[in-house]
C-alpha cells in the first residue's frame, strides 16, 4: 500500500501553552512526545523572537543526554536564526555544541542539530574561513 505522507507546520500556540508543555516535558520525560510541534510550530511561527531563543535554549540546555529534545533544539536554534537573522551568543554557542555533540555521538544528541547549526552558520554568516 502506497501512503502519501503531509507535511505540516505545527501552529504557533499561546506562550502559556508553550511554556507548560515544555516544562512538563524537561520535568519528565514521559511527555516529551508533545514538545516537538510545539517547539517547532514557536520556532517556525511565533514572531516574539526572545521568547523562541529563549526556549529553544531552555530546552537544549535542561533537556537530559539521549533525549530527542536536544536535537530538535538545536533544530529550532536554526530555524530561528533563519527567521529573524540573529541569535544571542549563549544560543550559537549552544547550536555548536549540540552540533559537536551530534557528530560525536548519535545516541547523545541526534543529527537534527547539524542541520539546525548549518543553519545558524549559514544565515547568521558564520562559516569559518577558508585559510
């Protein structure tokens, strides 16, 4: 049987509603399921930056070695630099490091966050020089 898969951008929902979500999510990791579209839908649609920086770190800084949170993190760190062209020092920092992580170890930190620093390297021009 063929399936035709949809792709969707998750909505932007109301910022007590993000925050109660992830916060139950780095609290126990039972809900970590619900976070993806949230935090992809704040990242991809909120237009408070501060708030998505925020907690896109929050969640790549709190969330447990192993846990898929930490890529999609990292992910969502890209999408913002994306979206709005910058991103504060303790957040590229952070998309470097979950990207390291990533490449060091799959189990630790998935591939997402490669991408997501690709990202952040890409449109806040921060591609190491060629010397």
């Amino acid at each position: 049987m063929h399936t035709h898969r949809s792709f969707r951008n998750p909505p932007a929902l109301p910022h007590a509603a993000v925050v109660e979500t992830l916060e139950r999510a780095l609290r126990d990791r039972s809900f970590e399921g619900e976070v993806a579209d949230t935090l992809v839908g704040t990242a991809l649609n909120d237009d408070d930056h501060a708030f998505v920086e925020h907690w896109c770190v929050e969640v790549g800084t709190r969330a447990e070695p192993g846990s898929p949170l930490l890529g999609l993190a990292g992910l969502c760190l890209g999408h913002t630099a994306r979206r709005f062209g910058r991103l504060g020092d303790e957040a590229v920092k952070l998309a470097e490091s979950l990207a390291s992580r990533a490449e060091a170890d799959p189990a630790d930190v998935d591939g997402r966050a490669m991408d997501g620093f690709d990202d952040v390297r890409s449109f806040l021009g921060l591609w190491p020089s060629q010397d």
